[in-house]
C-alpha cells in the first residue's frame, strides 16, 4: 500500500508551512526525500510536532517527502533471483520498540525482534511472497527487499 502524499520543496525566506498540506491527514509520517535508514524521519500526531519534523528532515535533504500514516505490521520479504525464477523466503515481522523502526531500532543490537517466519495466516502470507517475487520479477532496483 502506498500513502498518499508529496513533495515539499524547501524554500528558503518563506518559513515553514503551518500545517499538513491539502489531502493528508493526521498522524503523517515527514522524511528526507533521498535519505535511507530512517535518518531524519519523523511520524507526526499531532500539530505542534509538524514544523520541528520539517526543520529536522531539511537538515538532511532539500526536499521533503510528506505522507499519511498508515498503521499496520512492519514485514520484510527477500527473494533470492536465481534461475529458473526468484524464490521468496519467509516473511519477517519487524516488532520495533515503540512501534516505529527507525535508526536506533535498526542498528542498536537488542532494540527491536525480528519473527521469522511471521506469526501470519497463510493466506496472507503466500500473497506478501507472491507480490515481492513479482516486484522482483518486474525488475525493481531495490536490493531484493520488499
């Protein structure tokens, strides 16, 4: 699922807008356009959190992605592509502390338990491996991923 959501060019001199822009809702997620990792993203719930999460992802880039939240489970499915075809491997759910993945839950050993495989119904799970070995099969530039 994708959210829906757009760019904020920074620019200089006009100050930061004062509110989500038109379509999104509360809670969004504000990050960097061309970071990784989570480094400068912020989940924004409530107004007065809107502005600090815009000066903290134009630290890192001059262009901000704005996006609504979606909440769910955080799963990640690699696909080996080798011959014949690619082969998903079981999904992953992803329990980060507080239930937001970023930086620290990524990198600080402890922080964060990783199910393998996911405590999912079957069903669910044989539709996520299916979509990330057709992403894969589609030729995404992502890392194998999804």
């Amino acid at each position: 699922m994708v959210p829906p959501g757009t760019v904020l060019p920074e620019e200089r001199g006009r100050g930061l807008p004062r509110s989500l822009p038109t379509g999104l809702h509360w809670p969004g997620v504000v990050k960097p356009a061309a970071e990784g990792s989570t480094i400068g993203v912020s989940i924004v719930r409530r107004p007065a959190e809107w502005r600090p999460a815009l000066r903290r992802a134009y630290r890192y880039d001059r262009e901000v992605i704005v996006e609504s939240y979606i909440a769910g489970h955080e799963v990640a499915v690699s696909v080996l592509a080798g011959a014949p075809k690619p082969a998903a491997l079981p999904p992953v759910e992803i329990e980060a502390p507080g239930g937001f993945y970023d930086y620290a839950a990524k990198y600080t050993k402890g922080r964060t338990r990783y199910l393998c495989p996911a405590p999912l119904p079957a069903a669910v799970t044989r539709k996520i491996k299916a979509l990330a070995t057709l992403a894969k099969r589609a030729r995404c530039k992502w890392t194998g991923k999804f």
